[in-house]
C-alpha cells in the first residue's frame, strides 16, 4: 500500500479537514448547530458554509434539543447528518432525543432503522469557564447502550476517527477539547483515511505500568512517563481513542504483562469511565497484579471559576507519578 501524504495541522484543522472531505465525498453529509455558518464559524466548521452553501451548513436557532431532534429525523430519511452541540453541559437539553431515540431505533425496529448520526461536541473544562461550562460527561453516554463515544487526543486521531463516527450505521458521540484545539500534529489528507473505531492506540511503550486514558489526558500521560523515566520506570501509555466500543484486549494484554495499571481521565473520579475499565481489569487480570488499579480523574467537586483553583482538580503529571510510585511502593510490599 502506498504511503499517505501527511501534513502538519492542527486540531481544529484537522477536524475541519474530516469534516471537509465528508461533505464532498457524499451528499448525504451535512452540518447543523448554532453558529457554525460563515462568517461566526470560527472552529472545525470554518469556511465549509461558504463552501458547501447554507443548506448543508445550517446555522440553527438556540436549541439543542432541535438540533439533535432534526439529526434523528434526517437520519431516518436517509442523510448522515453532523450536528454540533456548541459546550458540552449543554447537551442534558437534548439527552431525550439520544437516548430514547437515537440510541433505540436499531434495537426497537429489529434493525430495520437506524439513526446513523455523528454528535459533536467540546468540553470548555480547564479555561475557567465555570461550573455550568466546563463539564465532562462522557461517562453519561457510555451507561446507553446502542451509544459509541469517542475521544480523540491527537490531530491524526481526531481526523480519522471522525471519519469514521460520520459514516458508521449507529450515533455516535464525538467528544473534542478546547484546551486540545490548536495542539499540532502530522495528519493524513488522503480522504481515504481512517481510523476504526474501538481500537486503542499503544502511544509510548513500556514495561513496569501501564498508563491507560483518553483525550487530553493522554498529555498528561506522556509527561508523567518521561518524568518516571527519570527515576528509572518505564511506562506504557495507551490511549483508548472511543470508550464505546472499549479496545479490552489491547488494555488487558498491557496490563498482564506491565502487571500494574493506572487509569486517567479528566471526567470525575467517582463512578467515571474509570471505574469500568477498573473493574473489568481486575476481573481479567486479577491472578497477574502485583497491586491494585490506581485511578487519577477530575475531583469530585463543580469546577471552580478561578483558574488557580481548576488547576487543582484535573489529572496532572504529577499526580499520575504518585499514583504510579503507590503502585509500585504496594508492588514491593508483597514481595
């Protein structure tokens, strides 16, 4: 197979680029949330109304709940709509629509309906936005089943799983960061590329923990594993890309032979993604551990206004480095 041509972009560019390449590769693609029309469009969407036209770019009035409402509807008569929910603690709004509708369809009508549309949506969490505006939520969609939910880390990750949220049978939930917008990366611009969804990417190899997250987590990650090279651990770190579906084998085989385990994400720590995949890790790898799962999430308080204080409450380099040294600390207790 030949080689792709990469570029260095962006996030934004590169979700733009999916975003793009969707809506010339098949008509039935077309956007629609608040904002996201030339000339207010400032993110992803930006130059594909002037590009496409307004009525595949729709701006649309103040209501989430219309906004997924109309995805659902389109979808069932046959277009691959992209809706765009602006914040994501906006979303509650249109919760009804996703999972009493979206969600239901292909179950409730034998497979004979369903509503095939991409959700996306960014968490504001980290500018100091507020205990309204800052929320990660994903966890409220992987509990629905007949929901997938993705969370790129990378330029690359963010183009090709989108892709393919856009063109996948089922709805799909696509979960940017703000903070990871303009971080740049070297992207493919075939618009052939894609990247599967539930498949985990292993980005940093190692041997004595593995460091399992996803989003911009994942930075935090890769900062505590160079700063444990240091001290002489290697690290793993896998990046699980989509929470549903969950990549378990590529985790569990880390985890079996690392036989330690630290799980980190920016959603709160109490009854987060990460209590899933702890539980599920224990039970597959229980005879393997030499000490318990550690988690490192958000606190479980609202997200402080002051930027001093938000600091405090996600995952940081530094607390993944403790959770790890308490991991090891147990490992060398038990002999």
């Amino acid at each position: 197979m030949a080689e792709m041509d990469e570029k260095e972009m962006t996030m934004r560019e590169a979700l733009n680029l999916a975003l793009d390449q969707a809506l010339a590769a098949d008509e039935r693609v077309f956007l629609l949330g608040e904002d996201i029309a030339d000339p207010g469009a400032s993110g992803p969407t930006a130059g594909l109304s002037t590009k496409y036209g307004h009525d595949r770019v729709l701006d649309t009035p103040i209501s989430e709940a219309a906004i997924v409402g109309a995805a659902i509807g389109a979808a069932i008569d046959g277009l691959l709509p992209v809706a765009e929910i602006m914040i994501m603690d906006f979303i509650g709004l249109a919760a009804d629509q996703l999972i009493n509708n979206a969600a239901k369809l292909r179950f409730m009508t034998a497979g004979r309906t369903t509503a095939p549309i991409t959700v996306r949506t960014q968490v504001y969490g980290g500018l100091a936005t507020g205990a309204t505006h800052s929320q990660t939520l994903e966890a409220w969609f992987m509990h629905i089943p007949g929901m997938k939910v993705i969370v790129p880390s990378t330029p690359r990750d963010g183009k090709g799983l989108l892709t393919s949220a856009i063109f996948d049978p089922d709805p799909c939930l696509f979960v940017e960061t703000i903070r990871l917008q303009g971080q740049k990366g070297s992207v493919p611009t075939d618009p052939g590329f894609a990247i599967p969804l539930g498949q985990a990417d292993v980005k940093r190899p190692g041997s004595d923990a593995t460091l399992i997250s996803y989003g911009r987590s994942v930075l935090e990650c890769l900062r505590a594993a160079e700063q444990l090279q240091e001290q002489g651990v290697d690290a793993e770190v896998v990046d699980l890309r989509t929470l549903v579906p969950l990549d378990l084998e590529t985790i569990v085989e880390s985890v079996r032979r690392t036989r330690r385990a630290v799980v980190v994400h920016d959603a709160v720590q109490f009854a987060g993604p990460g209590a899933e995949i702890v539980a599920t890790l224990q039970s597959e790898c229980f005879s393997e551990l030499t000490a318990p799962i550690e988690r490192v999430g958000a606190r479980f308080v609202p997200t402080p206004a002051a930027a001093a204080l938000e600091a405090q409450l996600y995952p940081s380099a530094g607390r993944i480095v403790e959770a790890v040294t308490r991991a090891l600390a147990s490992a060398g207790a038990r002999g």
